[in-house]
C-alpha cells in the first residue's frame, strides 16, 4: 500500500510503529468554578501520524490544541492516556528520561521564539548541539543559520534581530540536530503576514529536505493546506480528521 495511504490512520488501525500515536489522551485540571470541580481540556484523543508525514492540528482559540502538543512533547503529563513517539511510551519515563528523548528526537518551534537572550544567534543554535555533546557544534550551526539566510547575523544577540529573523534563529536551533519529528506551535502568529509566509515556507523546505515528520498548531487554514493531513480539536474533542 502507497505511503500516502496509511500516514494518517485510527488508534485501531496500526500494523506498524506510526512516528506518533496517541491513546486516549485527556487532561483535566482543577478548577472550583466547574460543577465537577476540574476542567476538562482535553478528552480521548486518539490519532496515529506515519514517519515523514505533515500534520496540521486546528481548532479555536482555548480548543485544547497547543495542550495536545505540549504532551506530544512530554512538556506536559496527561490525566489519562499515553503518547508514543517510535513506539516508546514517552509517559512511562520520568522527567529526565523525556528530557533525553526531546534531545535525540524533538526539534520544537514556540510562538514566542524561545531565544535565550544572552546568546548570540549562533550560540543559540550551537546550544542543542553542545547539550548532546557534539563536538562540531558551531560548524554545524554556521551552516544551518547559512542556510535559513543568516550568515551575517551570527554574532547578533535576540534583541537586535527581527521578529522573522528571530523566528529563523529558531527554526536553525529546532532543525540543527536533524530530528526525526518536529512540533512547531503557530509558528507565525508574532509575524505580519509577508514574514510569516516566508518562515512558513522555509520550515516545509527544510522538512522536506530532511524527510523529518512535522506537526504543526495553527489557527491559519491557509497554513494547514499545505500539510498532508489536518485534525480539527474543538472543546477539546476530536472533531474531524483528514
């Protein structure tokens, strides 16, 4: 069977390890204003994504979608339910041990840019590198700020960057290790609209470069047309995937 046939599929329809699989995922926080005494923000969200697969993930503001994409991360734990990135349970490792696999698998891209103000461009970049110990760090991460245009900003520090070229920092930084799965959250949401097309079309390039799997939040139906397949979160259900 085509790839493209099975890169998006149901919990119940797994004959391989899928890059992604997500099982009965909810998370609920106490809140004393609700008749049941918590808040549910997300509930049994089940959805599979295939190795090298895009995935945009949609919904309203407050929809639970940027929650669902902190726990594919192991940024956040569930109520209930499990991810598995690879086949490994990432909820069955304690903090540490997720903290080690976001470094050998997840490349992330805030909103905000996440940018560690007191580093240089390139030592932003060189930053992942140097946590696993790569000992060509800084060649690695000249190249990859080359490659998103930014050569000659390398000794810039955040503050006297755009916001585009910020976000461009970031990108470098979430795709330097060459990660097998990048999770990026309204990527473009601080951008006017020229620079976030722009950023947007850099991010599928250097994935589709790399053969990574790429999900994506976003609120820009324009964005999500670009990926192979869309879920559709509302009230944090699943309402819709295709």
């Amino acid at each position: 069977m085509p790839d493209t046939a099975v890169a998006f599929q149901s919990a119940t329809a797994i004959s391989a390890s899928p890059a992604i699989e997500v099982l009965g995922l909810s998370k609920h926080v106490a809140d004393a204003s609700a008749e049941s005494g918590r808040l549910c923000i997300l509930s049994g969200i089940d959805f599979t994504v295939a190795a090298g697969t895009t995935l945009a993930i949609v919904g309203a503001s407050g929809s639970g979608k940027s929650t669902l994409l902190g726990l594919l991360a192991g940024l956040d734990t569930p109520s209930q339910g499990t991810v598995r990135l690879d086949g490994e349970d990432i909820f069955a490792l304690d903090e540490d041990g997720r903290a080690v696999l976001r470094k050998r698998k997840l490349g992330f891209v805030f909103q905000s840019f996440q940018l560690l103000g007191h580093l240089s461009a390139l030592e932003n970049v060189m930053l992942p590198l140097e946590l696993r110990g790569d000992a060509d760090a800084r060649a690695k991460a000249e190249r990859m700020l080359a490659r998103v245009g930014l050569a000659s900003r390398l000794k810039h520090y955040p503050k006297y960057l755009s916001g585009g070229e910020q976000q461009r920092v970031a990108l470098a930084r979430a795709f330097v290790t060459e990660p097998p799965l990048l999770l990026a959250d309204e990527p473009t949401g601080s951008l006017d609209a020229v620079t976030g097309e722009a950023v947007i079309a850099l991010m599928f390039e250097l994935n589709q470069e790399r053969g990574s799997t790429l999900v994506l939040v976003t609120h820009d139906r324009s964005i999500a047309a670009r990926c192979a397949h869309t879920i559709t979160i509302a009230a944090g259900r699943l309402a819709g995937q295709t």
